[in-house]
C-alpha cells in the first residue's frame, strides 16, 4: 500500500506568489509592487464606495490604509457593500472595524487603521495627515468640501467619488505639489468646479437608490487612479471630470486639468470648511436620521444601559450602544458621538440626546 506525503502548509502567504498577476502587468511592476507595499493611503467613509475600494487597495499590496466612517453596519447595506456580511448587520458593528475585520482574513500582511469617527476640522489632520493619498466615500458635500480644504492646504492629492442610482462619477484632485517631494502639474480643486454645495433636493440612496455595479465602478476608477500616483505615475492620472451612468450608457467628462482663478480655496487660499465655519449637524444618507457630534466624552457603556434599560432596548459592545424606543433608535459611540433614526429634525434629534444621554 502506498501513502501520499502532504507537503507542509506554509503558514503565510508568499508576497511575491500573492502578488504575481499584478507585477506581471507593466503598469506597475516589481518596482510598483515595492512602492505600494510602502504606501499609505486614507479612505473617508466605509459604505459602499469605501468598502469596495477599501477591497481592491487590499489585495493590491498598498501597505497602510486608514479608514474612517462615523457607520455601523445595516441590513439594508449588504446588497452592495461588499466587505461586510448577515452578522455584521446583525451585530450593528461599526464600518471601520467591520471592514478592518475583513481585510484581516484576505491580507494580513498590511496595516489597517481603523477609526469609529466623524471626520471633522478637529481631527482631520491627526487622522488624514500620514497618508499620501486621500479617497473620498462620503455622502454628503460638507465632508467633501473639509477635505478639499484640507488637501490643498497640505498639498495633499485626493480622489473624489460617487455613486446614486445607476450613476457613477469621479475627478482626481491634485494640488500644488510640496517642493520637498516628486511634482506634477495641479488640477482644478472641487471649489474649482462646484463653487458652492448643490442647492435644492439632493438625490441620495434612500430617495434614488443604488446600484451595487455603480459604485463598483466609481471604486474601480478611484483605485486605479490611486495606483497611478502611488506607483509613482501622476503624470498619468486622469484630469477631467468622468461619469457614467450604466443603466443607460451616456457619459459625460468635464476638464478639470486647470484651476479656476478666482477659485477662493485653491486661489485665495481662503480655507472655510478646514476652520469650522457654519458646520451643521449631517442628516445622513439613506435612513431618515441625523447625527449628533456637538459632545466628546468618554462613554461607561454598562453604566448607560443600566441607566436606559428601564425607558426601551438596549444592547451594546465595547464599540457602540443600541437604545431601541420607538419610533427612534439612538446608536452611541464611544466618544459621545449619536446617531438618531426615525427623524430628520435636528431639534428633536438634540432634544432626545440631552434627554436619554446628557446635555
């Protein structure tokens, strides 16, 4: 009788066996490979944009991500939000970690930094300073327009994306390079192009919806424009304006390669978002909810339920808590920070969180 030897099952993955589709493209290379393994690149928001770019920055070896969304996970997310499962959703775990997680079971050979945080003027340099790149998955413009004044003030490229209905859109972003480091030619700034925030009714996911192949686009064309700059290659990223709509094939591109020049962020240097003026609280996209971010303190999650228990629901981790009283569900986090469902009124909205939380 003869016996088939198993050869022992290494107990990591080979880089250079992960990666060898990739180096074989001529794109990037075993020099490319080197530099992303050295990256370090930044995504604000962690929903279905983010998730998927999140995914496709992984598996192609950038070595640091930072990820950052303000989320938990919802039922309602797993038709497109790709790094995320039934119990998650269950669980009501917060994006960042959720993804984190995630990344951990494909490729545990990067860093992932994973913040449960509202990126605000307070903290966008601490969280976005070490990153060479910045992506943007948010879903409001207010965010946006905090990380445009933040990346041309430092100099700093990022990627803008979205994604409603069946419709994608994305425009790189880069300013003025540092002297200190490798130069490119600058393009228009989001203010370059939208002076000012959409006026009227917003489209958004819960009022349009959205297709899971639209926002695989828009992740795809931010990643790879993405890789161009951090292999080196910025004299290749796309300057204009792209979107696309793949439900009914029209497509539209807008030069961005020049600023504006009376352009007050890029031009002026007049930096509004960056100090705080006139921030509001943010109905978020796709629930019938509002935010609360005014209070930073540490949260005694025990305590609290304690404290709650006897007025509805409660259930908590050591990442968020879970106060169920209809017609409201109330999500803490940590650092005092709320989110409200059941209402876009931010006067009730506060007035529930001073109520069941403390003023």
């Amino acid at each position: 009788m003869s016996h088939t030897v198993q050869e022992p099952v290494p107990a990591t993955i080979d880089d250079q066996e992960r990666y060898s589709r990739q180096v074989l493209f001529s794109g990037i290379g075993v020099e490319g490979q080197r530099r992303l393994a050295t990256s370090h690149a930044a995504i604000v928001g962690c929903g279905a944009t983010g998730a998927a770019a999140a995914s496709l920055l992984a598996r192609a070896g950038v070595g640091t991500l930072t990820l950052i969304d303000r989320d938990f996970v919802e039922p309602s997310n797993l038709q497109r939000q790709i790094l995320f499962d039934e119990q998650d959703a269950l669980d009501s775990l917060p994006k960042a970690e959720a993804a984190r997680r995630k990344i951990a079971l494909f490729n545990s050979t990067i860093r992932v930094n994973a913040h449960i945080a509202d990126l605000v003027p307070a903290n966008v340099a601490e969280l976005l300073g070490p990153a060479q790149i910045i992506l943007d998955a948010t879903d409001n413009f207010e965010t946006r327009y905090l990380l445009n004044d933040f990346a041309v003030q430092q100099s700093k490229p990022w990627i803008y994306a979205a994604a409603i209905g069946s419709y994608a859109a994305t425009m790189n972003i880069l300013p003025a390079a540092p002297e200190s480091s490798e130069t490119w030619e600058p393009t228009a700034c989001l203010a370059c192009i939208f002076p000012k925030p959409p006026s009227g009714p917003v489209e958004t996911c819960d009022t349009s919806g959205i297709l899971a192949t639209a926002v695989n686009l828009a992740a795809s064309l931010q990643v790879t424009e993405a890789l161009k700059f951090l292999t080196g290659q910025p004299q290749h990223m796309r300057r204009t304006l792209l979107s696309f709509d793949l439900w009914t094939a029209e497509r539209s591109e807008i030069t961005a390669a020049h600023s504006r020049p009376d352009c007050e962020v890029c031009g002026g240097r007049v930096f509004t978002h960056l100090s705080g003026e006139g921030r509001p609280h943010i109905t978020l996209c796709g629930r019938n909810s509002v935010q609360i971010h005014e209070h930073h303190r540490p949260v005694d999650f025990a305590a609290m339920r304690d404290r709650l228990a006897p007025h509805g629901d409660v259930r908590f981790n050591n990442l968020l808590l879970r106060f169920e009283r209809p017609p409201h569900t109330l999500t803490l986090f940590a650092d005092g920070r709320a989110i409200i469902q059941g209402t876009t009124d931010v006067a009730l909205a506060r007035s529930l969180y001073a109520r069941f939380i403390g003023s």
